[in-house]
C-alpha cells in the first residue's frame, strides 16, 4: 500500500534542535576576528543634515570605522524601488545611510564598526550631527490638503500613488439602490514584531572568493541579487543564507540599508562583521503596516443584496516606498471578500509621512479590506432587520460560479480570480460550530435579561495565496540513501522542513526519515523570490512534487530497463521499486542511484551484486540524454493567485464598566484548499488569530504631532499574551485549488485578516442595546468606554 | 562580544559563575549582560535576546532554580551563582527532558526563539505547581511573549509535561 504523508500531522522534523538550544539564528553566528556594527540613527522627524563630526568616534579605543554616506563607495546610490506599479507616480526610496536628509526618526546616518557592541554603542554617543529641523508630516489627511508640509520637497506632493479601480457601473447602482450606506472606518499603524529582530553577519571569504551573508531576511535570493549587482561580483560569489529565523511575519521580505551597510563594511574592512538590530531600533527602522483610512459605501437592493460598493481611502506610506504599493493594492482587490459586487470603485491615495516606511505585516491590507466589507455588511444587516448571516448569505458568490473574477488586477499582475471555494457551506459550518441560532435565539436573550452585553459576531474573509512569479526545487536521490530537497524558500517558522519532506516522500514513497531539506541557501538553490504572500506551500510545494516525480520516472525507468520489464509494471512501497506482484524482483532507490552513475564506485551496505554486472550496452558509458544521478531541478509558476477563505464566529461579552472583553468561544472554519499537515495548519491559524486579537485590541504604533514615536517599547506596545487570547476552535474546509498540482492554497497569512471585522462585529451585538457601532482598531478598553459613554449621551 | 577591550575595560572583574553544573571563571566589564555573558563568552547561545528591556521573556534562564531575565541581570551580578540554561534541560543526547517532548509533540513552536524561555520558565512553574490548570499556565506564561503560536499549543504542551514529569514512563 502506498504510504501516505500529505494530510497527516507529522512532526516536525525543526524541533529537536530548537527545543535544545541548538537552533542557529543570526546572531548565534560568532566568526573569529569579526566586528561589530551600531546604527547611529536620527532623533528627528524630518530634518536636514548639516555637518557630521565622527572624528571623536574614529578616534575611541575599539573603534574601526565609522561610515556616513560619503564613505559607502558604490552604495552612494537610492535603494531600489522593488515593485513598482504605474499607479505609484512618485516613488521615492532611500540611501542606505542618509545623505542630506533624514524623513523618520530611526532612519540611519551613520554606522559604527568595532571591537566590540559595546565599544560600538559607545561611539555613536561620541559622533556630532547637526540637524536643521524641517516641519514634519504625521497626519496623513492633512498631508494631502493644499498646502501641506512636504515630506519630500522635491516631488512637489505628498501623495505618492493614486490608484482607481472600477468594475462595472458603480454611478449607476448607487443612483438605482434601495438603500445606500455610509461608513467612515479606520485601522490604526501597527507592526510585525517578530521576537527575533533583524540581524546580518557578512564575511568575505578569501579561500572561495565569496561573500558570505547570513541575514534573518524572507527573501535571501533577493539579496544576493541585489548585493553582487551593487558590488559589481558575479552572482556566484555572493552566498546569503537565511538560517533560522525567529518570525518575520512580512517584515523580513525587504531590502533594508543595513543589508547593503553590513556586507560593504565587512569587504572594506577584510573582516567578518555582525549588526543585531535592538528591539528600540526594531520599531524605528523596519518597516510598520496597517494606517488606513476609508470612507466607505455600500448600494443594497430592498432584500440587502449588493449592488455596489464604492470605497475611497488614504494609504499611509510612511517616508518611503521601497516595496511600491502592494498593500493598498491588495487591500483595493480583495475588499469584495467572498461576495459578488456587481459594480465596485475603489480609490486611494498612497500618502507619505516623516514615519517609518510601510510594507506588508501579515495580512498585507487584508485585514483593512475584510474590516471595511464586514462592517458594511453587518450596517445592511442591521439597517434593513435582517439576520447578519443571512445577508452574507444573500451576497457570496456561489459554488458553482468559479472561477469568479473581481475585475481587478491583483498584486502579481494577473486578474483577481478566485479559483475555487464553498462560501456558503463555510458559513454554515462555523454557525454550527458556534451554535448560532441557539446563542441568538435563547441564550442572548437571557444574558440581556440579565444586565449582561454579550455578542456573536461573524467574520467571512478570501485571501489570495500563492501568487507568483515562480519558485523552484531540486530533488536528488543519493546512493547514500538521503534525498536531497533544496528550494529557495527560507523559513521563519512555518515548518517547511516537515511539510516540503511531506511533499517528496509522498511522490517519490519513500520514509519521510530519508529525506533532508535545504532552504534558505543560495548556494544551495538560487532562483525564487522568497516566504511571503502565504505562498511557500502552494509554490515551492507544487515544485518540489514535479521535480520529485520526475526523479521517480527517472529512477522507474532505469529499474525498468534493469529489471527488463515495462516501467508501468513497476511499483514503488517505502522506497523500493519492484514489478507488481513480485516484490523479490527489484532495488531501492539508493541502488537506482548507484546504478545511474556509471562510476560504479559503491560502498555500503546498500550496494547489491546489480551493480557489479557488466554494462548491457556499448558506446559511452554515459549515453547521451542519460545524467549520472538520479535529480531534477522543476519550476511551478502559478497562473494566477489561488483563494483561500474562512468564515469565523465568536461569542464575547463586553464589561461595560470596565471596557474590558472576554471571549466566550472563537470559532474558525478554513480552508486552504488540500492540508498538507493539519496540525501546521491549524498552529498557523492560531498564531494569525493572535496577531488579529492584537490588532483588535492593543497594537497600534502611536506617533506624536512631531512624528516622535511615543510607545517604541514592549512596556508600550502591547502584544498578545497567553492570557489574552483564547482557546481557538477549528475546522477545515477542503476544496482544493484546481491550479497546482497539490491542490493547495496558502495558510499564513489567514488567521490575522478577519480578526478585527470579527470583533467589531460582536462588541456592536454585545452592545446593540446601547446602539454602539464599531468604526475603528484597535480598540481598547478606553476607547471602548468612550464609545459608550458617547451613546449613552 | 569580546570584554577585552573598548570602554569600561579599566575596571573588568573576575566573575565565578556555575553555568550548567560547569563551573566558569571569567574576567568581564561590569556592564556586561549576562546574557551577552552566556551567549558569547561561554557560547551558549540557547538562551535567545528579543528585546533587551526584560518584557519578552526570551532571555529567561534559572537563577539558582529562579526564573530570570538575564537580558536585565549583569554577569558580574551572577558572581557565585548558578545559572541554567535550555541547553541542560535535556538529560542526553539522545533523549529529550518532559517539557521539550511535549513541545514536540503538542506543536508548541514554531520560529523556536522564544522557545528556550519558555521552557525553562515552565520547568520553575511546574516544579512549584505540578498540577496546574489550564488557567494558571495562561497565567504562568504571561510574560513571555510568543508572536508564531497563539499559545494554543505552549499551553497544551505545558499540560502534556505536567503531566509527563508527574507520572513518568517506566524505562
């Protein structure tokens, strides 16, 4: 019987090593002879630099080289724009260390290089700035009134894309709606926060002419790329490894300035240096997500079916636009959600501010989108007396309707198109979980009788996954009897390990034990992108399983010829090919391997008398067309995004007194498509719930009028404890995405997008009796309090 | 980090530390953290740093059997001490302790950086509370920050070695 591994919950194969103290990060890597690195960065909004004394720097004891941006050679240059897009008129990046102007306080203006961290800090107390301060730009909805302060003099506006999408007739619905509704909705600036900050050790190594970089990046292909176009090196000489990582969460998919600062000190200076960004420096120099603001309307017809939806809204940029604008973009695209809207305009404005720049954090404008159509569908709802899960009902698009195109152009170029999905049986199932009808019908009525505000909220959500452009694997079954698995995807917890081993052992039937992946290693495979956009499984998934059957033909067909039958006769169980029904008559793997090299040097206890027979053909030993090793290198390129989607409901109960929350039940309905590994699965799911609860209730990143960050700690900025986030019920939907050959779809990302639609959703339930409705996240307790206590007014 | 040179090293002082049942006699600037201490002077670098300020928890190690930040302690401060790590939790090579088990198995991780911390601020708790509820783990862990698992699975697993190290498997 064939063994099965997609769908089971193995282990993870990360987990020994981390569990013993074993895991390698960044900065666990000490090389001999290595420096290291401090960012002197700018107290200042916004200001212009006037004169930079660093001679009494140079001069301490420990010191080896102070650099401001004339010292970087070929890095004098802006940092690339990294996506651009024809909406974004004026993009404008950075220098990897100010040159004349600093647009957020965090952003770096000089790098020291030491004996030691310490020696190193020291020294940027030791270096003289003059800053001529200039006005700075903070709120986003005065930056693009007439006469606003500029960000950036030059480009003459604040306002860095505007961007219009329209499906359909939008004036027309709106001019022939029964009911048309209003909402202002904003979520507020908020952050990754991984435990792990940023941290880079470049090393020039002289034996093998290579960079050598180790960086907690997303993205480490994308580095070496950019390193040895700026370096002027081949990009062979140039190895980025990302090896553990501790989260990242989007925050890590850039290309920052101290990625460029940490390699050109450590060529300049022939020596191995290290930087680990500090927790202070985490929140002022990588990059922030989540500030918009929408003025939003829904067209319903008299039964609360959408006719149209027009959303206006301002994206707040921060001080740069290094990664274009793919998270308004997102957030314009998959605002409809799981409904079917007819006619839809959506516009925004990618405004800058003197703040940190802005890229995706999980959820990537997801969250925006799926708390901008929630709300409205929950103001129909309560508008029109109808049952708020029967008008989502009334809205989703229908099974039988896909692929369903929104009519926009999604974040990878190609056409918002869901794949595939089951909206309306989702729903069903988590009413059922959370036992809907009873909660509404018997159980909140009793709790009002009783003086108690608790309420269901529902929360439907799609999110595109997987998108493209490619990623790619190479499978090689060695005589040793490993299989060698290397793809170009890094990891920051995600399980990749388990779940691509899954993936291979599953093609080629072989122990999952046998099987080794490599990632995040430029050496080791150097095409792809990179982990983001909740893509690696559906990706680097669907490539590891092409090139791993193509391996398996390989290996069939050269037992085949051995065996002298045909290689449909041939069957494989636990990583040995033998002929149906004679299960004496075949080899294993590592023995085809052995066989494909006509080197024939085998040793081992593997090896079998097969190899010792002479060859039964003439002419070279290698025929043409034949490759001494059983391996293939395949590429998967989506055509477009698959959809994952979810349906959450929760029950919650509202302290009026106190503004404070607790959850009664949190109920999730998922699918993404064919599960890999369930419990992967679900432990993503969990954490994207937590993210959410933080961006319901407590994260958001609170700047001054003078664009001075005020809470950059984690006495301040709150994050989720174990105390504040419920146990989390779930269940998988499976309808597996009809475009790659696993049938997955992305899991990342999801738990983070619905959560603040879903809470809004059930503290205007909890308190309906005091007409509360919800408009902005995060929302804590005080701000819930003066919510109440405005409409009790 | 290296502590021979730089500022501060005029006043460097001899340190006597018991690290893991391994008695280490070093010379070090006062201003060094003990976690510096740890990861880089002894190169025990189980013992992770998420935001030097004490509130992540990451850093936790046990200080004479106590929970502590060692990301707010001074390795000066632990002269005379006994510290112990992630790395002495596991009583070989070969086999893991309860805890690490349970994480295993439970899925108790996922990035693995704030995982050291955790557990070995359990193996304090559970040594004190061998029998706690799922409420007093909440409690218990509040002041480790985890960003990957939700806590769902941190707090399951705790249970499991609970558990585990109240009724151990025979051999």
């Amino acid at each position: 019987m064939p063994t099965r591994m997609l769908g089971e919950p193995v282990k993870r194969r990360e987990d020994p090593r981390l569990l013993t103290g074993h895991g390698r990060y960044v900065d666990d890597i000490d090389l001999p002879g290595m420096l290291h690195a401090a960012v002197l960065r700018s107290p200042y909004a916004h200001a212009q630099i006037e004169r930079i004394d660093a001679s009494t720097a140079r001069a301490l004891e420990g010191v080896v080289a102070v650099f401001t941006y004339d010292d970087l050679g070929p890095a004098r240059q802006r940092m690339p724009l990294l996506i651009p897009n024809p909406a974004l008129t004026h993009p404008y990046t950075r220098y990897a260390l100010a040159r004349d102007e600093v647009n957020h306080v965090g952003e770096g203006v000089a790098l020291v290089v030491a004996e030691s961290r310490y020696v190193a800090e020291d020294a940027l107390e030791a270096i003289r700035v003059e800053y001529q301060e200039l006005p700075p730009v903070v709120d986003i909805e005065r930056a693009v009134e007439p006469g606003a302060w500029l960000v950036h003099e030059e480009l003459g506006t604040n306002v860095a894309a505007h961007y219009v999408g329209v499906v359909g007739d939008p004036e027309r619905a709106f001019a022939q709606a029964a009911h048309v509704f209003r909402e202002r909705l904003v979520i507020e600036r908020s952050a990754a926060m991984p435990i792990e900050t940023r941290g880079i050790v470049a090393a020039w190594d002289p034996y093998r002419e290579v960079l050598r970089v180790w960086d907690s990046t997303q993205g480490p292909i994308v580095i070496r790329n950019a390193l040895a176009a700026l370096f002027g090196l081949a990009p062979h000489q140039v190895e980025v490894i990302a090896p553990d990582v501790g989260g990242g969460f989007g925050c890590k998919i850039m290309f920052y300035p101290e990625e460029v600062l940490i390699p050109y000190a450590a060529l300049v200076l022939g020596r191995p240096v290290k930087w680990t960004e500090d927790r202070i420096e985490h929140f002022i120099a990588t990059n922030h997500e989540r500030l918009q603001i929408h003025d939003a309307e829904i067209a319903v017809d008299a039964e609360g079916r959408i006719l149209g939806v027009r959303d206006i809204f301002l994206h707040d940029a921060g001080a740069y636009t290094p990664y274009g604008i793919i998270v308004p973009q997102i957030t314009a695209c998959q605002l409809p959600g799981p409904y079917k809207v007819p006619n839809y305009h959506v516009e925004f404005r990618a405004v800058y501010s003197n703040t940190v720049p802005v890229s995706p954090y999980r959820g990537a404008g997801r969250p925006h989108a799926c708390f901008v159509m929630e709300r409205l569908i929950d103001r129909v709802a309560d508008e029109l007396g109808l049952d708020r899960a029967e008008v989502r009902r009334r809205n989703f698009v229908q099974p039988d309707e896909f692929p369903y195109d929104v009519g926009l152009v999604f974040q990878d170029g190609a056409p918002t198109r869901y794949d595939s999905g089951d909206y309306p049986a989702m729903l069903a199932r988590v009413l059922e979980m959370v036992d809907y009808e009873r909660f509404v019908r018997e159980e909140q009525p009793r709790l009002r009788a009783e003086g108690r505000y608790v309420g269901i909220g529902l929360a439907c959500y799609v999110e595109g996954t997987g998108i493209g452009p490619y990623e790619g694997a190479h499978v090689r079954i060695e005589p040793t009897g490993h299989v060698y698995v290397a793809t170009g995807m890094p990891q920051q917890g995600q399980a990749h390990k388990t779940i691509l081993a899954q993936v291979a052992a599953e093609e080629l039937q072989v122990p999952i034990e046998r099987i080794v992946v490599i990632e995040g290693d430029t050496a080791h495979f150097g095409f792809g992108s990179g982990t983001y956009a909740s893509r690696s499984a559906v990706v680097a998934g669907s490539a590891v399983a092409l090139a791993a059957r193509r391996v398996r033909e390989q290996a069939l067909e050269l037992a085949a010829r051995e065996l002298e039958v045909d290689p449909a006769d041939l069957v494989v169980e636990d990583g040995r090919i033998f002929v149906r029904g004679a299960p004496e008559r075949g080899l294993s793997y590592w023995e085809a391997a052995q066989l494909a090299n006509p080197l024939r040097y085998a040793y081992g206890t593997e090896a079998s008398e097969l190899l010792s027979k002479p060859r039964p053909w003439n002419g070279p030993a290698l025929p043409p067309g034949r490759q001494p090793a059983l391996e293939a290198t395949e590429y998967y390129s989506p055509p477009h995004a698959t959809w994952a989607s979810g349906a959450l409901a929760c029950i919650l109960e509202v302290d009026p007194g106190t503004g404070m929350i607790r959850f009664h039940r949190l109920c999730v309905v998922h699918d993404c498509g064919r599960v890999i590994n369930p419990m992967v699965v679900e432990g993503q799911i969990h954490g994207g719930i937590a993210q959410g609860i933080g961006g319901a209730f407590y994260e958001r990143i609170v700047y001054d009028e003078n664009g001075q960050p005020v809470n950059a700690s984690f006495m301040d900025f709150l994050i989720p404890t174990a105390v504040e986030v419920p146990p989390i019920e779930i269940a998988h939907l499976e309808t597996p995405s009809p475009l790659n050959p696993l049938g997955v779809k992305g899991v990342g990302e999801a738990g983070a997008i619905p959560v603040p639609a879903l809470v809004a959703s059930a503290i205007d339930d909890a308190l309906r009796p005091l007409g509360v409705r919800v408009t902005r996240m995060p929302l804590g307790p005080s701000e819930l309090l003066e919510l109440i206590a405005r409409s009790t007014e | 980090m290296s502590a021979e040179v730089g500022a501060g090293s005029a006043q460097r002082r001899a340190i006597r530390v018991t690290v893991n049942g391994v008695v280490y006699e070093r010379v070090v600037e006062p201003r060094l953290l003990l976690s510096d201490f740890l990861r880089h002077e002894l190169g025990l670098t189980g013992t992770h740093v998420g935001c030097e300020h004490g509130v992540c928890g990451a850093c936790t190690v046990l200080v004479n059997g106590e929970p502590a930040r060692s990301c707010l302690m001074l390795a000066v401060q632990a002269d005379g001490l006994a510290i112990e790590t992630v790395e002495s939790l596991a009583p070989d090579e070969e086999r893991l302790h309860p805890l690490q088990q349970a994480f295993w198995d439970r899925h108790g991780l996922q990035c693995g950086f704030c995982t050291p911390g955790l557990l070995m601020l359990l193996k304090s708790f559970l040594a004190e509370n061998p029998s706690p509820s799922e409420e007093e783990v909440r409690e218990a862990i509040s002041g480790n920050l985890c960003r990957c698992t939700g806590y769902q699975n941190i707090v399951a697993a705790a249970l499991e070695a609970a558990r585990l190290l109240r009724e151990p498997v025979a051999g």
